[in-house]
C-alpha cells in the first residue's frame, strides 16, 4: 500500500489523514520495523504490508465513529496498534495498555519524542480494569483474546453507555456465540459489526461494537487464569 491508496482508501471510509499526520504515521510504521531488528515487535517486515494491515487496519476504527474528545482505553495495545495511531489521527484521550514493559516503554519513548498525546500503562488488563472502573468512553483490542475473554477485561472499565470495539477476522460468529453468557452476566451486548476488506490484500476485517447497559459487578473481571478456563 502506497500514501496515495492509504489516504484515499481511508477518505472513502469517512477518515481524513493530513499530509503531516501521514508523515508521523510513516515515522513511527519506520520505527517500529526497525526497532524489531532488536527484539519482536511484529512478525510483518515489508513497509508495504505494513503499512496496509497495520496502520491502514487500525485507522478504520475511525469510520462512522463520532470519538470526539472520547476517552479510550487500548487494552494489550502490542507495538501501538491501534493506540498510536488514534492518537495521531484524532484529539482524545487514548491509554495505552500492555503487560509487556518493554513494549509500553517502546511507545512511551516515541510518543514523548514527537508530541504525540498519550498515557502509557504496563499493567495486565485484569487488574487495570479493577482499579479504573467505568473511567473509559470506548475500550478497543485488537488481536488480544477470544470474545468472551475481552468482554470480561474490557466491560467493566467502561462508562455504563460505553462500547468495547473488538477487531476480529472472518470466523467472529462462532466466539459471538461462545460470549453469549459473559455480555449477559456482564450487562452488555453487541450493537452492531462494522465488516471491511482490506484493499490490496483482500483480508477481511470486522469490528464488534458491545455496548454497556448497567454497571459491572464488582466481582468481575475475575483472574486471568480462571477467566481462560472457565466460561461465564
């Protein structure tokens, strides 16, 4: 994918990228890959492809969302996708969540070089969610857990109204099915799915928009640990 296609593509999907914040997109995209010459950031190496089904796929976020001034908490954010990338193409109040210190310091460094506005947290998610209940305007993951596992991290560190986005590929159906108890128990449920493709590639890309009816129990989010193994 080339800055044209990015720009254009991005256009039709309602998302506006200046010429100054395709510039830092393509500054940090550049910094990421060579930082993963030193230790694993992303297994993608190609700036092409990277660009496309990296920051392309995070950007698309943006469409038919109204996020302005919305506070968003990115949970196991990974290199910054999609946290950095908000954080350039938007003015609001994106954190950061990763339990990999590393990475979270990989972030922090760039972001504090180049006046990019945002809060950085090495924390796991459970815990996070715990002590910052019900802070978050929108909660986004992306490439972090099955849907049933995100829902219970991410729910209960929304606003009651709030929506938990959750980036997910072609076979979403079966774990929609499998988190039916979890948004029941939760007080939750599923608004809408945004699907996309991705231009060059052709990858298919859905957005699950769960949006939060009541306050969450204070019992929830349990451990990690019981949370993979047992189902609510």
């Amino acid at each position: 994918m080339e800055k044209n296609s990015f720009i254009n593509e991005l256009k039709i999907r309602c998302v506006d990228v200046s010429d100054e914040q395709y510039a830092l997109l393509e500054k940090f995209m550049k910094h990421v890959l060579l930082t993963n010459e030193k230790f694993n950031l992303t297994a993608i190496k190609n700036e092409s492809e990277f660009l496309e089904k990296m920051v392309f796929d995070s950007a698309i976020l943006l469409n038919d969302q109204d996020l302005k001034n919305a506070s968003i908490l990115d949970m196991g954010t990974g290199a910054g996708f999609p946290s950095v990338v908000l954080a350039i193409l938007s003015n609001n109040k994106i954190t950061a969540l990763d339990s990999t210190k590393k990475k979270i310091d990989f972030i922090d460094e760039f972001c504090k070089e180049n006046g990019i506005k945002i809060d950085c947290v090495n924390a796991r998610a459970e815990d996070f969610s715990s002590s910052y209940r019900e802070e978050y305007d929108y909660v986004t993951a992306r490439a972090m857990a099955e849907l049933r596992i995100l829902v219970e991290l991410g729910v209960p560190a929304l606003k009651v109204g709030g929506k938990l986005l959750a980036y997910k590929g072609p076979n979403y159906e079966e774990e929609v099915e499998r988190s039916r108890g979890t948004m029941c128990k939760l007080g939750c449920h599923i608004e809408k799915v945004y699907s996309d493709v991705l231009p060059e590639t052709g990858e298919e890309r859905n957005i699950i928009y769960i949006v939060k009816d009541r306050a969450t129990d204070n019992k929830f989010p349990r451990e990690y640990k019981i949370i993979k193994e047992k189902s609510l």
